[in-house]
C-alpha cells in the first residue's frame, strides 16, 4: 500500500518534472509565448496543453524547427503569430500552414529567422483574415511566389534587411488587394511589373529603399491607379525614363529618391514638363556642378546633354 503510494507519488513527480523541462509554453497574458522548442511533437503538444480561449496571440521563439505541424494550431483562434529567432526549414509538414486558423490569422511576424527562402509561402492560400505579413532581418534571399489570400482584405507586405537579391518574376502578383507593400533594405537589383498585381487596384505605397535598383522599366508603374507614394532612396538610379511615371502622375504625391546616383542632364527634361518637380525629393549626383542640387530647384537651363 504504501510503495503503491509512493509509486505513484513518484509517478507525478516525474510527470511534473518532465513536463517543467520540457513545458516551453508559457502564458503571458493573452499572449501564449513557446521557446527553446526542438522536437515537432514536443511542439505541438506545448500548444494542445494551452487551449484556452484567453489566448489571442501566439509567439514562438529561440527554438530550432525542422517544421511547424499542420494540425498544431487545431482548436485555436489566434489571431497574431510571432516567429522570432527560430531556425525552421519549412512552414508545415503538408502544403497547408497553420491549420485552424484560417479565419482569424490576421498578423504574420517573422524576425530574426533561417531558412525563410525556403518556405512555401503558397501554404498560406487559405487564410481569409490574414492583412499583415512582416518579415525582417531574415536569410530569405529569393521570394518566391505568394499566393491569391485573403480575398478582399487590404494587405501590407514587408519584407526587410533579408539579404533579398531576387524576386519571382510574379513574386506578389496574385496578392490583389495589396496596398502596402515594403522591401527596403535588401540587394534587389532588377524589378519588373510582373512582379505585382496588374491591375494593382488598391496599391497605394511601393517602398524599395536602400536596394542596389540601377533603373526602373518604363512600365513599371502602369495599371497602378492608387499609387500615392514610391520609396526609392538609397538606390543606384542614375537617370529615369521621360514615360515612367506618366501612368500615376495625375494621383502620385511623393517619390523618394534621395541617395541615387542621379545624372541631372537633358534626360531629365521631363520633370519640369510635367511638372514632377514638387513631387520628386531628390538630389543630383552629377554633373559635378549640380552635385547635391535639390531636383525641385532645376530648371531647362540647368539640364544639358
Ligand atoms: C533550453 O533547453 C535546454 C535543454 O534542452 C536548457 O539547457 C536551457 O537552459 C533551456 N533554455 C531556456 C532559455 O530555457
Ligand atoms: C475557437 O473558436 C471556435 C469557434 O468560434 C470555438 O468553438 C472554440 O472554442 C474556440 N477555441 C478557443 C481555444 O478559443
Ligand atoms: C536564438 O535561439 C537560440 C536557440 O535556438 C539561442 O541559443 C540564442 O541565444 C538565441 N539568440 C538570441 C539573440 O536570443
Ligand atoms: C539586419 O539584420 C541583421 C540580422 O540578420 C541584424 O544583425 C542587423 O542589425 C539588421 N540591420 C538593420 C539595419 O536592421
Ligand atoms: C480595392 O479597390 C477597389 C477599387 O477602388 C475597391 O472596390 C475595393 O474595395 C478595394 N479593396 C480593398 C480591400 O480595399
Ligand atoms: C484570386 O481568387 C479569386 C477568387 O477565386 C479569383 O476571382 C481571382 O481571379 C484570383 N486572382 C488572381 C490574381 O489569381
Ligand atoms: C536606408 O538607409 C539609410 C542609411 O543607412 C537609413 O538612414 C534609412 O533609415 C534606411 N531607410 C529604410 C527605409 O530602410
């Protein structure tokens, strides 16, 4: 009777210690924050033991994933998840991504993680909430595909300091209500207008700052009827085509190009005939007499060829 008591007594303390070592999920507050997560099922089961419906936000963090299961969010409402310093080679074990939570998923952070240029962002087609994907400080390298989400939601897409040297020629162009959509600070070097929605209805700001973009396609901002702002600065632009933003002038109000390595030379005639000027914050890099010249001051007579 009593080593069966003290059997079980010991049965629970080992139930209770394993599960503190490997009890990764804790609640902090309406958030349920996973770390130093390493085994897939672990994973999962951490997730299955915090079921409650208090918990609005999921993060995971410092941990080192091969996967997320499919299945791991079943039973779940969450409507944000955080991925923060985790190393994970792909999104899911099927080709469908966080299962269950495809009517509240709202908010997609990915920081600070590995392996993202390898993840299957087409397993996130069937998300009907999802607005916000923000990635940052990544290896992703190339991205590839996203595809047609949440259908009539405003969408805001950025992707940040991630070693970006590539896009998929179609890379966003199946997201149709893009609205927002960030990709400063990486090593892009050629965008093309497949690259976004056509028409990109909705889209209102295009921010490519700090990249190495040495031109833009002469079409590159047509079918664009809400573009209101073009973030270029910290690029290696040295002229822009006389057609380019003919497409958005009558709507667009600010192009940065601050930082370029701008020629101001007969080429660019066409800011001042139609009339761009106030629109455009820019500088010249050359000639060495306009160098650092503000392009809303130039005139015809400063633009010789
Ligand atoms: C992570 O887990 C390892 C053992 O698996 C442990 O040594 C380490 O202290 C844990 N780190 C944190 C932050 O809990
Ligand atoms: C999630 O929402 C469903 C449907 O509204 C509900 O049945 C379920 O209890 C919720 N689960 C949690 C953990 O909040
Ligand atoms: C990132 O996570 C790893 C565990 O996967 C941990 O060892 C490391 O300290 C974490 N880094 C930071 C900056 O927190
Ligand atoms: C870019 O990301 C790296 C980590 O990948 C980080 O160390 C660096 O501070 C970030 N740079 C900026 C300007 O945010
Ligand atoms: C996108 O723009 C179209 C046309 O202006 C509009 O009907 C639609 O509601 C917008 N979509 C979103 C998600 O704002
Ligand atoms: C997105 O999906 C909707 C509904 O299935 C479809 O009508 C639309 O053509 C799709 N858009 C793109 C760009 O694939
Ligand atoms: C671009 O780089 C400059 C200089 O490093 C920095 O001041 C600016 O904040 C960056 N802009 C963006 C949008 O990353």
């Amino acid at each position: 009777m009593t080593n069966k008591k003290e059997f079980n007594m010991l049965l629970v303390f080992v139930v209770c210690c394993i599960s503190t070592i490997h009890s990764t999920c804790v609640k902090e507050g309406y958030l349920l924050h996973c770390f130093n997560v390493t085994n897939e099922k672990e994973f999962s089961k951490g997730l299955e033991r915090n079921r409650d419906p208090d918990l609005v936000e999921f993060a995971l963090t410092d941990s080192e994933l091969r996967y997320i299961s499919h299945d791991a969010f079943h039973g779940t409402n969450f409507t944000a998840v955080y991925l923060w310093n985790i190393s994970l080679l792909s999104l899911s074990d099927t080709d469908i991504a966080f299962e269950g939570l495809e009517d509240t998923l709202k908010t997609f952070i990915v920081h600070e993680c590995s392996f993202v240029g390898h993840w299957n962002w087409d397993s996130i087609r069937n998300f009907r909430a999802l607005e916000l994907i923000d990635v940052a400080d990544t290896d992703m390298e190339y991205v590839s595909d996203f595809p047609n989400f949440s259908r009539g939601k405003n969408h805001l897409i950025s992707i940040r300091n991630s070693s970006v040297v590539e896009l998929s020629p179609t890379a966003f162009s199946q997201v149709e209500d893009l609205v927002i959509l960030l990709l400063a600070l990486n090593n892009i070097e050629d965008v093309e207008r497949s690259m976004f929605p056509k028409p990109a209805l909705n889209l209102t700001v295009l921010g490519l700052s700090n990249n190495t973009i040495k031109s833009l396609p002469v079409d590159i901002f047509t079918d664009m009827p809400a573009l209101k702002e073009v973030k270029l600065d910290g690029n290696k632009i040295h002229t822009i085509e006389k057609n380019v933003f003919v497409p958005v002038r009558n709507h667009i109000n600010l192009v940065r190009l601050l930082g370029n390595d701008l020629n101001c030379d007969c080429r660019l005639k066409w800011i001042i005939e139609d009339d761009m000027r106030t629109k455009l914050l820019a500088n010249c890099k050359y000639p060495p007499d306009l160098e650092g010249r503000e392009v809303s001051t130039l005139d015809y007579g400063d633009l010789w060829c």
